[in-house]
C-alpha cells in the first residue's frame, strides 16, 4: 500500500511515474537482496518504466534485480528496452522465464525483439512460441530490415466488401478471442483479399446494422507496400494523419496493418539518428560499454582529423605571413569559427527542409538564393563589427579592413555550401543527414582560412 | 481523368502524392490563368499536399494560385500550412471563403490555426464561427502556450459508469451528428464528470451489449492535466503507447481528449526544434523572408564572435611564443577543431539522454566517468596519431609531443564539459537543447588552445 502511495505522489509531481526515490527504494531492496519487497515496487510500475529502470543500473545491479524477480520481466519490459541491453537480459533470464515472456506479445512486437539478436537466442526465443506465430515471426524476418513488413502486425481485422455493418459486428462478437489489442480499423477486402477501403470503428458503432460497410467507406485511404522503408511510413502517417494504415504485397493483397504508435516510434527514431548524425555520432546508447562507445565516436573524429590537417595544410602556406603578422594567427580562427557556425546553421536547415520535403527540385535555386543573402547580410552584419573591432581595439585598420571581407565572404560561402552540400548529397543518393555536421565545420575552416590568409597575404605584404 | 492518371503513377513510383510533376502543370496552369485546370488538379490532392504545395512556391505565385482557385484553400489546407505562412494566406482568401474554411474544423484545429495570428485576423476567424465553438476556441486559448489545454479537442465521447455496452451503443446511434471524426476510446465517468477509466471501441464493438462498461475498461488509463506542457504530454503517449488521453482540470473534471495524432505532431516538433538549435537556429522555416532569417540566425553568431574573440585572446597571450615557432600557429586548429567535435559528440548523446529520460540523478556519475573514459580512449588514439604525423612528418618530434598530449587532455575536457554543461543547464532550469552546439565548440576552442599553446610555451621554450 504504502508503495502506491509514493508511486502516486510521484505521479503528481511531474506526471512520470519512474523518479529518484522509485529507484532509491529499488537499488535499497536490491541491496537487502529483498525479492519480495522488490516484487511490491515493481507491480504496480508499467512496463516502459521497468525498462528505463533497468537502463539507469549497472550491468551488475542489473542481475540481481533480474535474479531477484524474474517473473516481473515479461515481454513488454522486453521489448521497451534498448537494444544494447536486451541480448544481457535474456541471458539473465531463466528459459521458462522467456518462453512465458514471449508468448504473449503480438507479432510486430517479437520481431522488434528478435531482429537484432544473435542466432542462437534467436532461435531460443522462436522455439518458444507456437507454431502459427512462429511462422509470422519468420515470413515477417525475411523483409528488408527497416521495411513496412518488419513494423506491420499481422493480426488484422478485415470483412468482405459485401458485408453489412451487423455481420461485421457479429462476425467480431463471435471472433472476440483472435481480434488484437488495439486496432482502429475495418479493413474491406474484394474476394482477392486486396483492401479496398476502411471503415472505422466510431462509424461503425454508430451505424444501423443494415447499412452496407462500402456505404460507410471513409474517403481517404491509402496502403502501404510491404517493402516501403520505415523512414516513408512514418513520413505517410504524419502528412496524412493516418491512424492505421493496411500494408500490401507486391499483388496488392492484405498482409498486415501497421498502426500509428509504430509510426510514431520509426519518427522518433528517425529524429534521434538524424540529431546524432549532425553531432558526427553514430547508433549509440548510455547503455553501452566505453570501448563501444569510444569505437562509435571514432570515425567522424578521424575524418575530422584528416581535414584538420588539410586545413593545417592550407595555414602553412602563409606561414611566412604569419610569421610577420602574428596578429593573424590570434584573428584567424574567429574567422574560421564563425564560417562554421553559419555552415552548420544553414546546413541544419537544409536537411531537416529536404527530410520533410520542404525543400525539392521545384524551390532549390530559391533557397540557394535565399541562404545566399542571408550570408550576405550577416557577413556585413559582422564584418563591419569585427573589423571595427580590429581596427579601433587592436589599432590596425588595414587588417581590420581585410578581416571584415575575409568574414562577409567565408559567411556567404559558408551559407551556400551548407545549403548546397546536403542537396548535392540527397541527389546523389546519399542521406543527407549522415555526411553532416563536422563536414561542413572543417570545410568552412578551410575556407576561412584561406580566404583570411590569403587576402592578408595579398593586401598587407 | 489525365491528371489522376499523372497523380497515380507520382503516387506508384515513391508513395508520394506531390511530386515535380504536379508542380510543374499547376505552375503552368497558373502562368496560363487557367483556374478551371487548377482546380481539377487540386481536387484529388490531399489538404497536407495542397499546402505543401503552397509553402514550395514564391509568395507571387501563391497569390496567383489562391486568387484563381480560393474555394480549394478549406481549413484543412490552412491547419497544415507552415504557421509563417498563415497569416499571409488568410489575407489574400477572401472573408466568405475564410469563414466557411474554418467552420469544419474541430475545435483543436481552430486553436492550433489561430493560435500564432495577428488580433484581428484572429477576430475574423472568431467572428466565422459558431457561438458554441467560438466560447470552446477562447477558452482553449485561455490555457498557456503548448500545454494540453491547448493541445486537446473538446469534442469527447463519454459514458457514465453505471451504463452497459448496449445503452453506449445506442446513445452513439442516437447522437451519430455530434460524434467526432475519429475517436477511439469511450471515456467512463462518474457524476462528477471525473474520468474513471476508459473502452477500447473494439472491446464495445466485440462484447454483449448486457457487458457493464466497468467490466471491460482498460488496465492502464492516464489523464493528462490540462496545464500540462506539450512536450511532456509527447512523452507520456510515446513512453506508454497511448492512443488517446482524458485531458482534466484542476478538479480532475474531463474536459477534453488529446489524440495521438497531435501528440505526434509535437513530439516531431520538438525534434525539429532540438535539432535545428544543435545547429544554432532558431524557430525557423524555409518560407520565411530574408530579413527574418537573417535575423533568426544571428543571436547564436554573435554569442560566437563574442566566445571567439575570447579564443583569440586566448591565442594573444602566446604570441610570443608563436613568433618562434609558427608551426604552432599551424597546428593549433587541429587541437581545437577535434576538440569542438568531440564535445558536440557528448553534448548531443547527454542532450537525448535527458530528453528521453535515460540520464536522471541516479545515473549521472556513472554516465560522466563514462564519458571521461571515452576522451581517454579516443584522446590517446587522435594524441599518439598526431604526434607521430607531426614528429615524423615535420621532423619536429617535440611539437609532436606536445600536440598528443594536448589532444589528450582536450579530448577529456570536451567529453566531460560537453555532458556536463547541458546536465547543470537542465539542473538550473534552462533547456539543455537551447544552449547546446555553438557554446560547446566555442569553449572547447578556448580550452584546446590554452593547452596547446600553454605547453608548447612551458616546454619548448
């Protein structure tokens, strides 16, 4: 009882059920080794929640609660942990454990499950279930990875174009058992078994019983190719605030239905790698091991080195400028700093305009226009100030003046190429929010670099 | 029949409904004055398309399409259009097709179109509507900015508890005109009008119609506050898979419904968000004029030529040591540079970390060792790599010394500062993915050139 009660002022407090002293009265059970009291705090706690609980131990904490309560790791808390920590705890459960675990959950659910595990829990996880879902489990695996017919559920409910609204209904009255957990749909199928429309459950709760399904049709529809990237669906659902939509095999027959929470998870995964990506971090999780960890950041940090040292290579070349002017070499990275920064805007900009497809063929040379005089007017804009700056602080006017146009060129560069880079690679087939971030940063050091030095070169020597 | 031929074929190559093609015969069929034709292009197009469509082209021709075919721009095509454009379109529409556009609309709909305009066109849109919904759309936009009032529609379908899954049935039926276009759950109250749980509209439709509704709720059932803020509201329905949500007062009275749609809607806003800030911009949208963009980008540049002069003073106090050994002036940036990356690195995995809640008190000491031990890792590899360029390659093995230690010990400090730095933001109450890229790189600049040039002086001296 009195576990409630903290669960329910948590609740209060910020509307999360996982706080601090839910975790501090775990980690104190734990420790006591207190299985019983463990079993108190985790049942009335939702699945997701379990999961984050999990996430936020160490590996060692980990265990214990696993050994101490196994029975409250069903598939759920399963399937909401992160992918690095699942193939751990399935090797902490006990197999009847994971048997029981699995059986329950729809087929979308064990195939997210599966999909990244190695072969032999794979193959512990498919002897589990029951035939008939282990078959969908497999004919679901043998998708791409990322398509629609990795996320769709196989369990839908359909009804022939000639049915009424009374036998549908009665037909899912007499079905109750085999009907999912939540679905938001009729799917109306021709004898082919190809959807050809779908009636929702508010209308059909609200119609008499003689009116015919097709009567009752809703107006948009649209379905989905069973190998359709995830990326799309998720695209298709938010643009047409489709709740469910059926998914089709290449003769445009029934196959399964993917529904909005789906949709909903791909978006915000999406959205998670491509903020990564702009960052030059790959697939990456606070679960991992540093060694892992460290392996992941390691590839942008190494493009980042060899085009450090092509901008390196671009200041020797004015070394005996620098060696007169040592001023340069202290104005020099505001220069190179400030191209980066607005590369880095403009290039954001872009890529998110391209992923909602904002920006296409139609409108590029406008945008490119556009970002074009947005440098222009922020390259007077600090220009000017950063050449006052030099000339009326530092006392020299003339390296004031060449700073003030290094900076007005290096910022209109910096815009153009920013917009211009992820268009180039979105036409050549690359996605555009992977070769990002640290990209444009040491191409607009580079620019910078050389258009600071260079001018200074030509002017004051 | 030509176009929806044209519409077809676009929507079979990539599932998406506008592409170049459509564009391009609307635009001809603007520069040509032909309203009829535009029209029979818009009509098969989807609302999302159509403002899509809107946001693609110039602000002449998008005078031109709506001055040609205004009765195609129903409130649908406004609620999708980007918010900088709102208040450009409903100008040039003209009042008796603005009315009738905002008069379909849910009440949620209304408030999220209206929320951002100027009085009085606001005003205009109130004036169009009817009594009952003008009352709900001020009160709507009584509540704060992005909280659920905001968010939710009024439009709710409910039972009290005492009824069976007959009279809901029937009820429905009866009131067919006032139920909205798409619910999902029948929310149950008690006669205070306080939520007590809710059906799944697939549990009613399947059950007896002598089932008590009580007998068939839901296991987990949340409400949601009405001042509760978006982003929180985006979580609670990604975290728990929620379809639809109760939206309470104060008193815990029901006074509306948040759908997962909308919860979609903002959870792809806030990424957006988050994401362009990584890359410091802020709101932002491709239609917006030059001066505004402008204007948009230059906060978080001048912050940087403010954090880069410091830099450069930085550099200033070790000219001295320059002019001996301009290599130094050279090498510097590559310190710096691999150090803003690798700070960007931490920043955004902590940023997500404590967006998605997987970064909390309990963990935070375990996650910042973690991250010092990743800048160990790659700071001895980047160090020992660069030393031996430098003392191989330029012959100065010295310098190549001092460039791998001070690579190492900025590579520690940009991993520790940059998960750091957003975890004290979230602590003092600001929004870690407001003050987040541009600040990282900069004081990694800073701190990479006051150990390099620091050392090089103390010891090459």
């Amino acid at each position: 009882m009195n576990d409630e009660v903290i669960d329910k002022t948590a609740a209060d407090e910020d509307g999360f059920a996982l706080d601090n002293r839910t975790v501090s009265a775990v980690l104190l059970a734990v420790a006591a080794g207190d299985g019983a009291r463990l079993g108190e705090l985790l049942e009335p706690m939702h699945s997701a929640d379990i999961a984050d609980l999990l996430e936020q131990v160490d590996s060692g904490r980990r265990r214990e609660i696993l050994l101490l309560a196994p029975w409250h790791f069903d598939g759920e808390v399963l399937s909401e942990l992160d992918e690095t920590l699942r193939e751990e705890v399935i090797a902490f459960l006990p197999p009847e454990v994971l048997a029981e675990a699995v059986r329950d959950l729809d087929s979308d659910d064990v195939v997210d499950l599966i999909e990244d595990l190695e072969p032999p829990q794979q193959e512990a996880i498919l002897d589990a279930l029951e035939d008939a879902d282990r078959v969908a489990v497999e004919q679901a695996l043998g998708y791409p990875e990322y398509s629609a017919g990795r996320l769709m559920q196989r369990e839908v409910v359909r009804a022939p174009e000639h049915w009424t609204v009374g036998e549908t209904i009665d037909h899912m009255r007499a079905n109750k058992k085999t009907l999912p957990d939540q679905f938001y749909h009729v799917i109306v199928v021709d004898p082919g078994i190809r959807p050809v429309g779908y009636v929702t459950l508010g209308k059909l709760l609200s119609a008499k019983r003689s009116v015919p399904l097709t009567d009752i049709l809703e107006d948009s529809f649209r379905t989905i190719p069973v190998t359709q990237p995830g990326a799309e669906v998720a695209y298709l659902f938010k643009q047409y605030h489709l709740i469910s939509a059926p998914v089709v095999d290449e003769g445009g027959r029934l196959v399964g239905v993917i529904t909005i929470d789906d949709a909903m998870n791909v978006l915000d995964e999406e959205h998670e790698e491509d903020y990564l990506r702009l960052a030059g971090v790959g697939d990456t999780s606070l679960s991992d091991k540093v060694l892992t960890t460290a392996k992941g950041r390691f590839p942008w940090l190494m493009v980042n080195l060899v085009t450090a040292n092509v901008a390196a290579s671009v200041i020797s070349q004015f070394e005996a400028t620098i060696q007169q002017i040592v001023l340069l070499a202290v104005l020099m990275p505001i220069v190179a700093s400030m191209g980066g920064n607005a590369g880095t805007q403009s290039l954001a900009v872009a890529v998110r305009a391209l992923a909602t497809r904002d920006l296409t063929a139609s409108n590029t040379w406008r945008v490119v226009r556009r970002e074009a005089l947005v440098g222009v007017l922020n390259g007077l804009a600090f220009g000017a100030m950063m050449g006052a700056v030099v000339a009326l602080w530092f006392g020299e006017p003339m390296i004031g003046a060449v700073i003030a146009v290094a900076l007005l060129l290096t910022l209109i560069g910096a815009a153009v190429g920013g917009v211009l880079i992820p268009i180039a690679l979105e036409r050549a087939g690359v996605d555009p929010a992977v070769a990002s971030g640290p990209f444009v940063t040491t191409i607009t050091d580079i620019v910078g670099f050389f258009v600071f030095l260079g001018i200074a070169t030509m002017v004051l020597l």
